[in-house]
C-alpha cells in the first residue's frame, strides 16, 4: 500500500523476452497487484513472464496473496488493449490507484509516486506525464518527435476538451478507482492511440485531470528506439480522434444535456470548409465572387474559435496543475484548494541496473527490427 490507499501497476508486454523479467524483479514495494498482460507475444515473453512472476509471488507478503497476475491474451490486440485488460482487473478487485508501467523496461518506477500522489491528495483522478512544461525538458525530445508530439498533443486538445494538456503520448500514467468506474473503459481504443482515446473518455465522464511536469531524459537513453512510425502514426491518430471528438460532442452536449456548443462546432467546420472550397474554385476558374466566399471562411473560422472558447471554458474545471521542481518536492495545485506537499517517494532514482547494463551492449539492448513492431503492437506504454 501507499499512503493507506492499495497500488496495482498494469504491464503491457508484446515480445519483450529479456526486458519483462526485469520489470517484475523491480516491480516497487508499495504496489499490491501487478497485472502482467502478454498480449499475444510469438517469443518467450509469457514463460518469462509465468517464471518470474512465481518467484517474486514466492517472496511476497502484503493485503493480496499474489502481487503479480500473470494474464495473457490468445491473440495481439494492441498495447491499448493490454492496459484495458490490466484497467478492467483493477476496477473488479476496487483497487484505490492504477499505473501503468511498460513491459520494454524503458520506465523508471522510481517515478510512479509522483503521479500517485495528486490522485491521493484528492486533486485529481488521473494523471499523466508532460514533458513539455519546461523548456529543458523539451530540448532533450528529437526533434521530429517533438513535432509529431505536438501536433497530436493539438488534436487531442480539441477531441478530448482538456485544453490545457499537453504531452497525450506519455505513457506515465495514474487513474483512480472512481475514475475507472465513471469512465467508458470497455470502450476504450485497444490499438494506436488508446493514450488520446481515453483522454476523451474521461472529459465524457467529468473525471479531472492533471498533468506532471517530468524529464525526457530516461526515455531516450542511447539504445533505445520506438517502434512507431509517425508517417503512419499521425494520420491515422488523427482520423481516430476526429471520430472520438464527435463521440464526445454527442454524449456530452447532446445526449446528457444540451449545449450550443453540439451545433457551432459543426456549423462552424461546414462554413470553414465549405467556404476554402469555394473561394479556391473562385479564384481557380476567375468563376463567382470570392470575396463572398472568403467572408464565408472567416465567419466559419470564428465561429470554429468562439466554439473551442466555450468550449475551454466549460472543461476549465476538469484540469489541475502539479507543479515539481528539479529534484523530488512536488506541490500539487488548483484554483479551490491550497498547496499540499506530496509524500516523498521512497525510492532510489535513476535507471534499473538491468537497463543500464542492455545500455552498455553495442546494439543498446534491442535489435530495433520491424518484427517487433508487427501488427497491431505498439510501444505505447513507454513516451513515444
């Protein structure tokens, strides 16, 4: 337990032979359950993982007779749907707070606390990590990352209504009991971009959210390489958030109540696109006015900027800030109540011994090839 509230830890692993071991030897002492999902791995990840799960279960003594749970999956349904496994096992047994901790070892649990205690001290339900709160912390992204990261942070802003947000593809995450059961996980998108999808879940179900200011620095280590192709990555999170961004104007500004904002948005949208089309044709074929068409772009354009005010402003509440510095004080913050210190975590900082050793090899540890990648698998789990 932490803080007198029980602590499970979902492990999504997909062909991770050699690294899941290692995050069930270092799985931290505060955590009750550990909810290891072989998500339909074609190499030796499940026997790794049933073979140290029994030896870290031989050692355990705490509120459950097991701390690991091995579960695995008869096919690969995507890290999104490894972590809906792991969620929904949380839900059933009431557990007080879930993390999420990525089966590749490229997660620091030494962190984990820092996300756990804004949800203990009641300031949110979930939260996640931001690496773009300090400008140091950026600078330490790739470049082309950083862009890929921003333009989906964006996106997810408007599909999912947290404005504030940023960093959607971090996978340090925390979520609270209430939050699992108020919130549509069942649903949830099981392959790219199940991190934005459940964004818009949890603005659907008015769960508060925060985000946690943390270093990009254990992420890109040298050796380490994601599996994901932002080429293909962008496009098709964006197309998915589009469908989840009509979802939630649907069950939130129509279904549950009514609010304007259920019509500006698309009224706006049609009169912006509408009205670029025709002021291109105008312009193209010397055809019709233009300048009625481009008054036609600019109502559309306002109405779409005075939707996503309201918009801001009625999701303004949902959103709290955990402010940290360099070292492990943290203080979480909102409008409606004062700051509290967060507990002090306990734990070393720094990489796993075992990671840092992979590091030391010429090839950092992983071979990087596209057969890891394969199908519906991502390494969401860990910042991408």
């Amino acid at each position: 337990m932490y803080r007198d509230h029980t602590i499970a830890a979902v492990v999504p692993a997909y062909n991770e032979s050699g690294f899941v071991g290692d995050v069930i030897d270092g799985l931290p002492p505060f955590l009750d359950r550990a909810y290891v999902v072989d998500d339909g791995s074609t190499d030796d990840t499940w026997s790794e993982i049933t073979r140290h799960a029994d030896d870290r279960n031989d050692r355990h003594e705490g509120r459950f007779e097991e701390l690991v749970v091995p579960i695995q999956h008869d096919h690969n349904r995507g890290v999104g749907g490894a972590i809906k496994t792991g969620y929904q096992r949380a839900r059933d047994e009431a557990i007080d707070v879930t993390v999420v901790l990525g089966g590749d070892d490229q997660m620091d649990p030494g962190e984990l606390t820092r996300y756990i205690d804004p949800i203990v001290d009641g300031v949110a339900d979930y939260t996640k990590g931001n690496r773009f709160a300090r400008p140091e912390d950026r600078a330490e992204m790739p470049r082309f990352r950083l862009f890929g990261n921003v333009v989906l942070s964006y996106l997810t802003k408007i599909a999912s209504g947290y404005w504030e947000s940023m960093d959607s593809q971090n996978g340090y995450t925390a979520i609270s009991l209430s939050a699992l059961e108020r919130t549509d996980i069942d649903g949830m998108y099981e392959y790219y971009g199940y991190c934005n999808d459940l964004l818009v879940r949890l603005n659907v179900a008015n769960v508060r959210i925060a985000d946690v200011p943390r270093s990009s620095e254990y992420a890109y280590t040298e050796g380490w390489k994601s599996h994901i192709d932002y080429k293909e990555y962008i496009p098709h999170v964006s197309a998915m958030l589009f469908r989840s961004f009509r979802w939630r104007l649907k069950e939130k500004y129509l279904l549950e109540s009514y609010n304007p904002l259920a019509l500006l948005y698309p009224l706006g949208i049609g009169a912006l696109a509408g009205g670029v089309a025709g002021f291109v044709n105008a312009v193209r074929t010397r055809r019709g006015d233009s300048g009625s068409w481009f008054l036609t772009v600019l109502l559309g354009a306002l109405l779409v900027i005075y939707a996503g005010i309201r918009d801001m402003a009625d999701n303004e509440h949902l959103e709290r800030s955990v402010e940290t510095d360099q070292d492990t004080t943290e203080t979480a913050t909102d409008s409606s109540r004062p700051a509290t210190p967060a507990a002090s975590d306990g734990l070393a900082e720094g990489v796993p011994a075992s990671r840092q050793q992979r590091e030391a090899q010429p090839d950092g540890g992983t071979d990087g090839s596209d057969d890891r990648a394969g199908g519906p698998r991502q390494n969401g789990a860990s910042d991408e």
